[in-house]
C-alpha cells in the first residue's frame, strides 16, 4: 500500500475554466495570475514562454504539444516569434489550501520551465475545450480527473528525471497505451511521434524496438483486432464496426480487414459467430487470438464433474467443443450435445493446436495472420535479450504462492518460449530437467547460473519481488553477473498463443525499461 501523502503539501486542485487563445505572428500575451493557476498547451507552432515569479526570470521555447505550467502570482508573457498563428490552450485552476501550499505545485526544474509531453493530452483537451460553462456535474468530475493527472505528471516529472533515452521509452510505452485506449478515435502517427520531443525517425525506431512493429502497423492491428472481437461477440452492423475502431470509410475499412485476415468481415462474422465450449481453460486463448470469445469454459475437467459439465454444455448449446483427451463414454455424451473437436494439447505446439483449431472453424488464415505478427514480436525480442543478456545462461522459474517451479529445456510448456522462440540459453546445470518443484531459493541458487527470470502473478507486490531479488544475491553473493528478471503474467499461466504473446511484451518492456 502507497504511503499517503502530504496533503497539506499541494493542497486540493478546482477546476476553474479553459480559454482558447490565438496568438499571430509577433504578437504577445500578458498573464497577471494571482490567487489561480492555469496549464498552457502549445496546439500549434511554437511560442517563447517568459515567466516572472519572486523576482526569479525563466524563459523558455514551448513547442506544439508540449504543455507547462504558470504558476499563481507571477508575470507571464507568451510571445509568438514566429510566422505563423499560434494557438494555446489555458486550463485554469486554483488551490483550495493555503496560499503556502499553492506555492509548493513546481513549474520549473534545474533546467527551466518545465515542459511534459502527455500522448493522452490531446485527448483531454477536447473534453476541456467541450466545456462551455454548462452545470453538468459528470463532465466537471471528469475535468477534475483529468486536471489532477496533469498536476501528478507534472509533479512526477519533476521528482523523479530521467535521462534522454529512458524518457523517451516511458514515452512509447504512454503511446502504446494512449492508443489502446483511444483506438476509435482518428490519429496522427506524425503528430504522435512529434510530440515524443525527439526526431520521427528516432520515435519510430524506440516505438519499433518496443512493440516488433511500426505505430503505424501496431494501430492497425489493434484495430482489426477490435473489429474481430465486435465482429464475432456482438451483432454489431460492419458499418458501426467499422466507425467504432477508428474507421470512418466502411469500404476502406472492409478491402482492409480482407487484405489482412483473408476473409471478408462478412465471412468472418458468419463463421466467428459460432458457439464453442472449452472443457479445458487452455484452448481459450486459441480462440483469442482469432477473435473468438467462449460461451462455456472449464479450468480442467474431472471424472466427478462429468454431471454437471454436460448439463452445463447442454444449456449452453455449444456448436463445436473443443476437449482435451475423453473416455469413451463422455466423448459420446459431448458428441450428442456438439460436434467435439478432442485435442491431445500437450502431444504438441500450441502453433500447430492453434491451425488446427482455426482450420476446424474455417479460419486459418486469421489464424496465419496472427502468428505472423507474432513472429515479428519475437525477432525484435530476439534482438533486445541479445543485446541485454547476449548468450548469458538464464534460468526460468515460476515464483508461486506455495512455492517455486524450475522450467528446463524438457518442458514444453516454456522452452517454446523462452529457449525456443526467443533463443535464450539454458544452464548446463538444468539439462535433464523438465520441471523441478522446490520450495527453497537455496536449490534454485545451487544449479549455479548466475541469472534468473521470474515469472510472477501480476499482482505480486513490489515487496515480494524486492524480497526475492534480495535473496537472489545474497545466495549468489559472489557472483558478480548474478541477475534478477521479473515477468508479470495475467490470470493463468496457460501454454498458448495469447500467454506467450503477453509474455513477450513484458519480457521486451522489462528489459528496455531496466536498460536506461
């Protein structure tokens, strides 16, 4: 739990109001605040940002995109040099605390005025710039948000610098973000890479080095991506499918899906829109990856539970089962219910169940689509763990509740992955290990590799994960390339396409993250 904070310190923020200005050419602005404070966001051009507070000067170029503070009882001039119209937006605010406290929020740091580029600012300023003085309540609470996510990145920002490179990878990892979240909403790759205050060509690389793919690539699956689980969850028309992921042209959006997925998002729909039940948790994230949702799933099943899982199956009217290996008996009892398509799982790769499965519905070339996206995400991972660890050999291991797994290279479930995929180099020590349960770090430590990748709940505390790293070197005292890995992992940790898709991505921003 977060220590709470001082909040005689800052004090509590109001939103007041926004102003738009336009600024011509060699004109100038003067700001007298008093008791009130305003964020500035430059939209276009740029302008010379001069601030007098306490007889301190501080003079600064504030570009599109880039947002600052101006603080309460100062000067401010905000002059355009340029030959161009200027436009900034002023989101006004003051400090329900004491005048002291106004005082502490900063506007500068060690080298000036203090600029931030926020991807998700654009997207708030059109909520600021809606509001025209109307009482509704939902949207003055939704300002309110918004204006503190700006005081607490401004604040962050100031606490805790970070250098050139790093910034600019907590940057790519905020747009990665801002365009999962905005993805319905059209924008400028261009402007994005912009706002990143390096040049597009570097933006791009960073983004590419993250993500496996261009901004531009990525959207466009995060979109399509969309569009198959509207597609095959809802009865949702192609045109409003189409408008609700980011395209306004229905037929654009139409040649583009059949391009990429091989079907045209009619078929999709047709064939995705079957009911399937899973009997084993597994196969769901097969389905995922092509966009398919289950109507009935199972963790795993047992003999007692034969009852109630096809009473279950036949209320929920499957059109396909999909099963792990079935006694003859519950076979037939599942196949007078729904066609079952009964897969031996862990005979072979999740990449063939996966095509199998698709081809069964009639989509194996969403199926092909995927996996070669996927393919593109583990080169670049490729890259980064060879530049970071190079053929350093790394031991992975599941820290769980009870106590730990060692995967070796005879495990399926995780040489695919790690040792497989992503080339990875296993200790000579875990040879002929499978999987090695233990509930001691000291027998983990005893295999004698220097690193250690941990894969972790998601929710595992901070503290539990400084905990064992502690105990990692303190085992490994000696060991002057002793290495401590962290990979968060969501719900289960199932061997298929969407665990090992989510795994890379960690594994990739954990280890450009730590790099800077």
């Amino acid at each position: 739990m977060s220590q709470q904070p001082n909040q005689t310190k800052y004090g509590e923020m109001f939103y007041i109001g926004t102003e738009e200005v336009k600024l011509p050419s060699l004109q100038h602005m003067q700001l007298n605040n008093r008791e009130e404070q305003c964020f500035a966001f430059v939209l276009q051009h740029k302008i010379k940002v001069s601030i007098v507070k306490k007889g301190q000067h501080t003079t600064k170029k504030a570009v599109g995109g880039e947002l600052f503070l101006i603080p309460s009882h100062c000067e401010c001039t905000l002059l355009n040099e340029g030959n161009h119209l200027a436009e900034i937006v002023l989101i006004r605010f003051r400090s329900g605390s004491t005048a002291a406290g106004a005082e502490m929020l900063p506007y500068r740091d060690s080298m000036g005025l203090k600029l931030l580029r926020l991807p998700q600012a654009r997207s708030w300023l059109q909520d600021f710039q809606s509001d025209c003085g109307t009482d509704d309540v939902v949207l003055y609470y939704q300002l309110q948000s918004q204006l503190y996510a700006m005081v607490a990145a401004l604040i962050q920002s100031v606490q805790q610098p970070r250098e050139t490179e790093a910034d600019l990878i907590g940057y790519v990892e905020q747009a990665k973000q801002f365009m999962i979240e905005q993805l319905s909403t059209p924008m400028d790759m261009e402007e994005l890479a912009r706002s990143s205050g390096v040049s597009t060509s570097r933006f791009y690389q960073a983004f590419r080095s993250y993500t496996g793919l261009t901004p531009l690539k990525y959207m466009t699956k995060l979109r399509l991506d969309a569009s198959m689980r509207m597609l095959s969850g809802t009865s949702s028309s192609i045109v409003d499918v189409a408008h609700s992921v980011g395209y306004p042209d229905e037929y654009y959006f139409s040649r583009l899906f059949k391009k990429h997925m091989g079907l045209a998002p009619t078929e999709y729909a047709q064939l995705a829109k079957k009911r399937v039940a899973t009997l084993v948790s597994v196969f769901a994230g097969d389905l995922s990856a092509i966009g398919m949702p289950t109507c009935l799933s199972f963790i795993r099943l047992s003999t007692h539970q034969h009852e109630r899982v096809l009473q279950q199956l036949r209320e929920a009217e499957p059109d396909l089962i999909l099963a792990g290996m079935l006694d003859e008996e519950m076979y037939a009892a599942c196949s007078a219910i729904a066609p079952v398509l009964m897969l031996d799982w862990k005979a072979y790769s999740w990449k063939e169940r996966l095509l199998e499965i698709s081809n069964a519905l009639g989509l194996s070339t969403v199926a092909e689509r995927w996996l070669s996206y996927y393919e593109m995400k583990v080169q670049n991972a490729r890259e980064q763990l060879k530049n970071s660890l190079g053929d350093e050999p790394i031991l992975i291991v599941h820290a769980g509740k009870t106590g730990f797994r060692i995967f070796g290279p005879r495990r399926r479930k995780m040489k695919d992955l790690f040792y497989d995929d992503l080339q990875m180099t296993y200790p000579k020590s875990a040879h002929q290990i499978g999987f090695l349960d233990t509930s001691s770090l000291r027998e983990i430590a005893d295999l004698g590799c220097s690193s250690v990748l941990f894969l972790v709940p998601a929710e595992a505390s901070r503290d539990y994960c400084n905990q064992l790293e502690e105990g990692w070197r303190r085992l490994r005292e000696k060991d002057a390339r002793r290495r401590c890995i962290f990979i968060g992992y969501h719900d289960r940790l199932n061997y298929n396409p969407t665990v090992h898709d989510g795994l890379i991505d960690e594994t990739v921003r954990h280890l450009m993250s730590y790099a800077q």
